[in-house]
C-alpha cells in the first residue's frame, strides 16, 4: 500500500484528507508540523508527501526542502489557503511536484496524490533498472577484467611454453608470409631479435639464401594446408652469415570454421645431430676396422706360432749340422750351411714380429714433457740423420708441451714416424718438430720434405702389413697409430706426391704440471 505523509497544523483538515486517501487504496501518514514530519521521514519510506505551506516554526518549504535532500525522488505537494506569490520561485527551486489551494477538493486531491505515487512508482522503477543496469555492468566489467587476467595468464603461459623450447625455433607466418611470433629459440638459433624481426618478410629469414626462395615459401605453405604437414631440410643462415642445416616442419593455422590465417613454422638446428651421425660413423668404421685388426691379429698370432715351432727345430738341427761339418768340408760349403742359419734366423725374427703384433700393447701413462721425449728420440736416429745430410728444424712449445703418456710407447712411436720421414728423403732433406697447445689439446707434427705419398699410399700407411718399402712387414706405423689411439689421441696425415709429408699427433693436454716440463 503506498504511503503518503500529510502535513498541516489543522486537525479536521488532516483527518479528512487522510481519510479520503484511505477510502482509495492510500496508508495516509499524518504530521503537524516540521519536527514530527521529519521523524515520519527519517523512520519510514514515503512515496508522496501533502505539505501545507504554512506552518508553526518552520514552514512547509522547509520540510519540502528536507525530503527532497533526503530522497529527490519523493514528490511533494504543497497546498496553501493563502498563495504568495512570492514564494513560488523558492518553492520550484527546491522542488515541489505540484500545487493544490485550499479548500482542498477531495477529486483534486485524490488525483494530484495518484499521479504523485504514479511518479513515485516509475521513478523506483527506473531507479531499481538503472541499478540493475549498474550492476550488469558491474558483473560485465568484472567478467571482462577475469576474462582479460584469464587470457593475459593464457598468452603468458604461451609465451613461457614457447620461450622455454630453445631446442627448436617456433615462427608464426600470417597469409602475406610475415612473421607474426618469433619465440626464444628461434632469437637463439637465428641470432636476431623478435622485436626486429617482427611483421617482417619471413622469406628473408627463412630462404633469402634461395634463388626462388619466395616462390619455394609459398610451394610449402600451400602444401601444409593441403597435407596438414610439410617437412624439408635446407640451408639457411644466422645473423653472422654461419651456414647451418635446418629441418623446417610447416603446419596450417585455422580458426575454429576452419579458416586459414597462417603457418606455424619449426625450425629444427640438424648441425649437432649431423656430427653425432658422424661421430657414430667414423666410430662404427673405427670398430670394423678394430674388429679386423683383431681377426687378423688372431690369424697371424696362429700362423706366427706355427711357424716358429718347426723353425726352433731347423736352427738346431742346422746347428748340429754345422758343428759336425766344420773343418770336414769345403769352406765354400760351410757357408751355404751359415746361409742356411741366417735365413732362419730372420724368419725366426719374423715371426716374433708377427706374434708381437698379436700382442696386447700394455701401457703405464704418467705425466712427462713430450719436448724431453723427442730430444731424446732425435738423438736415436742421430746417426741415420747425419749419413742423409739431413737438416733438422725444432720448433718446441717454450712452455713446455705437458702430457701423460707411456713414455717408452711414445718414444718408440715418435722414433717410427722419424725413421719413416728419414727413408723418405734422399740427400739434404729436411727434417721439422714442432709442439703446440691449444683447444685442450696437445699437437706433435712431424713434417719431411721427402717424396711424399699418394692419396691411396696416405690413406693406408697405419694398416698392418702394408708397406712400400723392400723391407719389413708394415707393422712399424701400424704400432705408432695403435699407441696414439690408446693414449686417447688422433693422427693426421696431409702427403703430396713429390713434395713431402706432414703428421700430426692430437694428444690430451695434461693440466698438471709434467715432468721435466719449464713452468
């Protein structure tokens, strides 16, 4: 029931008018002046009010001044048996809904107090929308800003996912084939920034390199679209120029119906895995060579003892034979019976050889300086060097050349390499040393200005048996090259026919300080 506050200092007039409002549906609430007006106000909701002008104290314009700072939306009414012009002015500044005189005409009444309520009504309607509206919008501003914090948290996520493969480079290309998204793996593995390279052609990063590099971007796209997936391997370049090999997987890009709007682009570095593929072959080609080594180790090792047991036989029954002819046949003779012994004898030191060969070499590493142990070998084949004429030239590391080797093992296979370069040559040859270090690595070169060796001569010079020479069983250098390989070391070979041969030993770089070695 709506409620409506009557103000007037006449008692048979309020009594009226509040009956007149009750007979049609109105809780009237009476007053009679200022004070107890204001306390109807303060305690209860009114939807109209009905205010004589004057009043004792404080007049109507003052209570109409009151419920409108209260509440703008509360029409008042005023009434008054005596109009003053004058006043109206005040009165609408401060708000009154209308004006009705008295007497009062109870129709009148009735109506002007209906049409107020009316308004009452509509305003509380209008004020409950517009705060519905404002709490819509509200819980629309909050859900944007949880939708927002939402997918700012997703694209960080994305971002951080992105950025945490620096194994592979991931590029977004939109239609026109610019880079759209340029993560931390691709700034590693390019050398440029995403914020340089952003927006820009990605044929230049991609195939720049390629004749028809654009025309090839676009062959791979529209066949991802097609297939879903496009794989090549090509070339392409860092920032400093560096070339490299890279595995580029293209996929399409769609929205939710299916509409392309670009290419994700991966980008896989092959370098390291090409050199694992390497590594993995030259250690597979090692091991079948080792595995080869060792059959023919064993095959020789058999043939050598069987051999060496019935030459045992023939160098006594030889020598027996010898002390019985001795002074009973012509000396001409006793000397095929000493051909007879020599010739055994070598076969004899073959076969020693050979069961050497067969051999495990057994080594005891220790810190020394590899300067001291090629002195020392220079000065064994001092003799060999001197009836050659030959020259030597030492360029040893100042330093000192630190490692841990089998010193009696290196030096026998420095003394090989050094005989081998001395046969090379003929008369005033050239004999050069020399020592390095660098990249943890310790490198002993070997260099004559000898006849050189063919590419074919170069490429088998470390295998067992294999010699050039009228003399000997090929197994000198095949010692030397077994000796590095135990010491953890590689030999390098660089022969051009006619001109000379250059070897060199990679070592492991000793830390410590070497025996012998200046510091």
């Amino acid at each position: 029931m709506p409620k409506v506050l009557l103000v007037d200092d006449e008692p048979n007039i309020r009594w009226t008018m509040a009956e007149a409002l009750k007979r049609v549906g109105f809780e009237a609430l009476t007053a009679s002046d200022f004070d107890s007006a204001i306390a109807i106000v303060e305690n209860t909701e009114v939807d109209a009010a009905l205010v004589d002008i004057v009043l004792p104290s404080k007049s109507g314009i003052e209570i109409l001044k009151a419920i409108q700072d209260r509440d703008s939306y509360v029409p008042v009414i005023m009434v008054t048996g005596e109009p003053n012009i004058s006043q109206l002015p005040e009165i609408v500044r401060a708000g009154a809904y209308d004006f009705l005189s008295k007497p009062v005409v109870l129709d009148a009444l009735v109506g002007a107090v209906t049409r107020a309520v009316e308004k009452k009504r509509l305003f509380d309607e209008k004020r409950a929308l517009e705060q519905q509206v404002r709490n819509h919008a509200a819980d629309l501003e909050l859900a944007v800003a949880n939708r927002t914090h939402e997918l700012e948290e997703a694209h960080n996520f994305l971002n951080t996912v992105l950025d945490s493969s620096t194994q592979h480079a991931i590029i977004a290309i939109d239609n026109g084939g610019r880079v759209m998204l340029f993560n931390r793996g691709a700034e590693l593995m390019f050398g440029y920034g995403a914020r340089e390279l952003m927006g820009t052609d990605a044929c230049e990063l991609l195939l720049g390199n390629l004749i028809r590099g654009e025309k090839l971007l676009e062959v791979w796209t529209r066949q991802a679209a097609l297939d879903g997936r496009h794989q090549e391997e090509v070339e392409l370049r860092r920032a400093d120029r560096e070339g490299f090999i890279g595995s580029i997987t293209m996929t399409p890009i769609r929205q939710r119906d299916a509409t392309l709007i670009g290419s994700l682009c991966i980008v896989k570095d092959l370098t390291e895995e090409r050199r694992n593929e390497e590594r993995l072959r030259q250690m597979s080609v090692r091991l079948a060579h080792q595995d080869k080594i060792a059959a023919l180790g064993r095959m020789a090792a058999q043939l050598a003892h069987e051999i060496k047991n019935p030459l045992a036989g023939l160098r006594l029954y030889s020598l027996h034979l010898k002390s019985k002819i001795t002074g009973q046949i012509p000396p001409s003779e006793e000397t095929l019976v000493e051909k007879i012994i020599d010739g055994i004898e070598q076969l004899s030191a073959v076969a020693e050889q050979v069961l050497s060969f067969a051999r495990p070499i057994s080594l005891t590493p220790r810190p020394v300086d590899i300067n001291r142990i090629i002195t020392a070998s220079l000065a064994l084949v001092e003799p060999q060097l001197r009836s050659k004429n030959i020259n030597v030239v030492l360029n040893l590391n100042a330093s000192g050349a630190p490692g841990k080797v089998d010193e009696a093992a290196m030096r026998s296979t420095l003394i090989n390499l050094m005989l081998n370069s001395i046969q090379a040559m003929n008369q005033s040859g050239v004999l050069k040393v020399s020592t390095t270090t660098g990249d943890h690595r310790l490198l002993v070169e070997i260099a004559d200005t000898g006849c050189g060796m063919t590419e074919e001569q170069a490429a088998h010079m470390f295998e067992p048996f294999y010699t050039t020479k009228s003399q000997g069983l090929g197994l000198g250098l095949f010692f030397a090259a077994t000796v590095i390989e135990q010491h953890s070391g590689t030999v390098e070979v660089r022969s051009t026919s006619g001109k000379g041969t250059e070897i060199t030993i990679k070592l492991p770089l000793e830390r410590g300080r070497a025996d012998g070695a200046s510091g």
